[in-house]
C-alpha cells in the first residue's frame, strides 16, 4: 500500500521539474533571439552610419543657403548637393555653381557661380561683366535683375584661382568685395548639382566659349 501511494507522487514531482525545465529553456531562446535581434540592428545602424560619412566625406556635400545672394537661382532657405568629385579630372568651367571655403574666413563655406578662370581678364562698369577685353558685355541669363552700376572694376584671375559672384548680385557679398578676391581649386570643396529642398530643380550651367580677343562665340 506504502509503495502505491508513493509512485503517483513521484511522478508528478518528474512532471514539474521537466515543466520548469522547458520553461526555462524557452526564457534563454527567448533572451538569445532578443540579443540577436539587439545585434542585428545595430550593426545596420553602423553600417549606415558609416556609409552616411562616407559620402557626406568623401562623395557629396549637402548645404543649406541661408541668404539671397544666389537668388533666383538657389532660394534662401534652399539645400542643395554638390558633387566632390566634379573636379578630380577636370577643371572648374565658368557659369559653375561652387560650394568653396571662403577666402576671407576658411571656417566659412559659401556658394556662388564662377565668373572668371585662370588666366581671365575681368571688368566691371556701368553694371556689366566683361570678359577680356571684349567690348561686349557677357550674357548673363541667370542674375536676377541688372546689376546696379559701381565705380569700374577691374580684376585679373591668377593661376588657379576663380573670381565668383552671386546670381543675385545687389545683394551679394562676392569677390567684387573680398579681401582676398580669388578662390583657389583646393578651396573648392563640390560642384552644386541640384537643390532638394524645399523643391527640387537641377542647377543650370550655361555654357560660354571666349576666343583669345574676348569675343564671346557661343552660349547654351
């Protein structure tokens, strides 16, 4: 009689110990899924962090343009992106759009179109551009309105250097009135390909060809 009453309860207590046996085996699947999960995410976190930096570092620059000095062609408030490859096998060609340290304080990025390229030859009177020595002004479909005449201007683009103005030029503070008047290839940090924000539009680049006397033989 002793022997019968004892089995029954020994098999409920094996019952109970295999119950919590699998309860606890699932609660550590359970803490290993989450852990793998944790892991997972985080190293697509990283990854796209550090494609992130890479192209912001090595690939792109995304600006913000908080004046109107390039009005109309980027709007105050506008961010835009530039391409820092542009340059790795070419030079810089007038009618660019340039983000670039800016001379007077390397701290300080700017955005403005390039007006002159080494070598040029530029005169600023009766609020137009002329470009070396041509007795035509340049056309310049991108400005915003006519320039307001100043005293006559007259710069001479060094080796390597870019005389730059704003499209918005009664509003601008460019190489016209720099300290240091001209920015150097190895300031330039991209060329603005488009804007995205707050609409998007690409940046166009009017192409001038200029003959040695300065006659300007072609525009698009």
């Amino acid at each position: 009689i002793l022997e019968i009453c004892i089995k029954p309860k020994l098999s409920i207590y094996k019952g109970e110990i295999m119950a919590n046996n699998n309860e606890n085996d699932n609660n550590e699947k359970g803490k290993f899924n989450l852990m793998a999960e944790l892991k997972s995410w985080l190293g697509i976190i990283i990854t796209a962090a550090a494609i992130a930096f890479c192209l912001n570092t090595f690939i792109i620059a995304n600006s913000h343009v908080p004046s109107a000095s390039m009005e109309n062609t980027i709007m105050t408030g506008d961010r835009v992106i530039g391409f820092r490859l542009s340059y790795l096998f070419e030079d810089p060609k007038r009618g660019d759009v340039i983000i670039f340290r800016y001379p007077d304080d390397e701290k300080t990025f700017y955005v403005k179109r390039i007006i002159g390229i080494p070598g040029d030859v530029i005169d600023i009177k009766d609020g137009h551009v002329y470009l070396n020595n041509s007795p035509d002004p340049m056309e310049e479909p991108y400005i915003k309105e006519p320039m307001i005449p100043e005293p006559d201007m007259h710069f001479e683009v060094p080796e390597n250097g870019y005389f730059c103005m704003g499209d918005n030029r009664n509003s601008s503070g460019d190489a016209r009135y720099w300290h240091n008047t001209y920015v150097y290839k190895n300031k330039i940090i991209s060329k603005v390909i488009f804007k995205y924000f707050p609409n998007i539009g690409l940046i166009k680049v009017p192409s001038v060809e200029v003959e040695c006397d300065g006659t300007q033989i072609a525009q698009r």
